[in-house]
C-alpha cells in the first residue's frame, strides 16, 4: 500500500498526548478520541483512500474487510 492521507493523520495523532482512538465513519465525518473526549476533525478522504487503507489494516490483520464487512477494529 503507498502511503495515504490516513497514514499522515496517524502520523501526527501519534505525536499529541491523549489520543487513542481514531474513527472514519464517512469519508466527511472523521473524529479522534482524545482524554475521553470525542472530537471531530475538519478533515475529508476519499472512498478510495478508506478502502486502500481499509484493505491493508485488513491484511496485516488477517480480517476481511469491504461491503459486506465495513467496520475493523
């Protein structure tokens, strides 16, 4: 997988304390839990940038991801 704009969000999460949770609900509704508080960021991806990221987090973890299995925990 190259790298995507998820993977830049990840990257820069990672740097700030308190983070532990990232979720992309739509490609336009993307939040961050932070301390115990959900906040949602400005930020949009497209369906092919989801699904790209979606297939390798799929693969490494040896999960199915898609469709019919939209959700990967």
């Amino acid at each position: 997988m190259s790298k995507n704009r998820i993977n830049d969000l990840i990257d820069e999460a990672s740097k700030k304390a308190g983070i532990t949770e990232i979720i992309i609900n739509r490609p336009d509704n993307v939040y961050v839990e932070k301390d115990g508080e959900m906040i949602r960021l400005d930020a949009t991806f497209t369906e092919a940038e989801i699904d790209d990221f979606g297939q390798w987090v799929a693969s490494i973890n040896r999960k199915e991801f898609g469709p019919k299995v939209p959700v990967l925990d």
